[in-house]
C-alpha cells in the first residue's frame, strides 16, 4: 500500500508540474493559472484523476484561447474545419518557450483520408515512438487533443474512440469510466442533448509499445459546430443565433458570449478593430 501511495504521489506531482508548465505558455496570464495548479495538494486515487482533469482543462481552454478559436466572424463561415482547428492549435503549442517540449508531448490527429491510411498510421506511430522516448527519460504522459466520437464496453475495459483515428482505440478503465460518469454528466448530457454539439477531448495517455494507448486522465470541452466553446444548451442556442445573424463574437470563459458590432459599409474603422485568424482552409467532406 506504501509502495501504491508513493506512486500516485510522485504521478501527481509530475502531472501538476508538466501541466502547469505546458499552461504558462498558453495563457495571456499564464504564470498566474501556473501557479494555481501547482498549489494542487498531493491527492490519491479518485482525487488524483480529478486535480489532473482540472490541469487538462486549464490546458486545453487556454490553448484554445491562444489559438483564437474563441473567436468568429462570418468570414469564417464554412472554413473552419478540423484541419484548421489543428493548424492553430499546433501553432499555438508552438509559440511558447518551452514549444520543442510541447511539440514532442502534444498529439492532434490529422485530418484521416482512406486513401492515405497507412501513411498516416506510419506517421502516428512515428510521433509516438518519439514521444515514448522523453516519457521514458522524463517521467512526462503525452498528451491528446481530439474530437470524441464515442465510447464503448470492450472486454475488459472500455474503450474511447476518437474521430479521424479509426484504426486504433484508447483504453479507458473501469475507475476513469466511473469517475467520467460521475463527474463529467454536463458535459456528457449537453453532448448527447444536441448533434450540433461536438466533444473535445483533452487527455494525458501513455503509449506503449505493444497494446492499445491508454488513457490516464482526461477532461471534455464542449464545442459547436464552428468548435466553439459552449457551456450549455442556453449557451449553443445563443451561438448559434449569433452565428446566423452574421454577428463578430468572442467566447470568454467568465463571461460567455461577447459581442462586437460589425461595422457598416463605409463607416471607418475603429482604431483598435478586433484581431482575428486568416481562415482559409477549404471545406474537407472526407471524414473519419
């Protein structure tokens, strides 16, 4: 039972930790969200899963908060794909200082083609094979960004399936599955309440060399279809209002929704317009 505690202890530290730095580099105020989640208390178990659930989270909305995937202007209409969404999440990752370490950690899966399935199976497991080197060396789990497709019994576990990797499936155990019940029910029912919700996953995974990657930790982001926050049914509903009504808008985590009057034709502009991406990706029909 010591040997198990110190274990869990040592796992959490070295979560908070890798986490926590990943965070510095992806939030406008990042030191501040470190330091938040390096004061994590040593936890065990069940309490483990959810202190680094909630280091995923801050992670993972910053993240999309650097990537300016908060952000929507009708220009955007029809071009944001998951290609695109990938693209800015990569660069984001990127931009920081510790960006090579990053980079090595973070896994997006690219966008999945029939025809180019072993190629990019090569390429996947290539990544991994990279990235099981500094884990071994490091102590530090990957970490998944992707959209949930769906999840499902297997025979001794349960298994997550993950949109545009078809051919290879994340092991869940039974604990995470119970805990990912318990906890996550909002963001599982908003999920199954509405199929203009989508659910992003957010996961620290270790790939072995033999079996199936398996899932540590985890945390879900609810999105649009333009892969917007949303927090509830509320929420989505007035997205998409302001999404047909051609609105520019920016998602923020403390206040939801905030809009910006478009301009009209020929009124000047204001002197500090609103910085948004350069979006042009072409629709992609071809799907996982």
């Amino acid at each position: 039972m010591g040997l198990f505690s110190s274990a869990c202890r040592t796992r959490a530290f070295v979560m908070r930790r890798s986490v926590a730095r990943m965070a510095r580099q992806t939030l406008p105020d990042g030191p501040e969200v470190a330091r938040t989640a390096l004061a994590v208390p040593q936890v065990e178990g069940i309490d483990l899963i959810g202190a680094e659930s909630r280091l995923l989270r801050n992670f993972v909305t910053s993240l999309w908060h650097r990537a300016e995937l908060t952000r929507w202007q009708p220009g955007f209409e029809g071009r944001r794909s998951w290609a695109t969404v990938r693209r800015h999440l990569l660069a984001a990752a990127a931009a920081g200082h510790a960006a090579v370490v990053t980079r090595k950690r973070l896994y997006i899966p690219e966008v999945f083609r029939t025809n180019d399935r072993e190629s990019i199976r090569d390429r996947r497991l290539a990544s991994w094979n990279q990235a099981r080197e500094s884990v071994d060396r490091e102590g530090r789990p990957l970490i998944l960004i992707g959209e949930l497709k769906r999840v499902v019994p297997a025979r001794r576990y349960f298994e997550a399936i993950i949109k545009h990797i078809p051919d290879q499936a994340f092991q869940i155990d039974d604990k995470l599955y119970r805990w990912m019940s318990d906890n996550l029910s909002d963001e599982l029912e908003l999920w199954g309440a509405s199929a203009d919700v989508l659910l992003v996953v957010a996961a620290s995974f270790s790939a072995r060399a033999t079996g199936r990657p398996r899932i540590e930790s985890l945390t879900l982001l609810p999105v649009s279809l333009q892969w917007l926050p949303v927090r509830d049914l509320e929420d989505l509903l007035r997205t998409q209002q302001l999404v047909r009504e051609r609105r520019t808008f920016v998602v923020t985590s403390k206040d939801g929704v905030q809009v910006r009057r478009t301009p009209k034709c020929g009124s000047p502009r204001p002197k500090r317009a609103l910085r948004t991406l350069q979006e042009t990706t072409p629709r992609l029909t071809t799907s996982a």
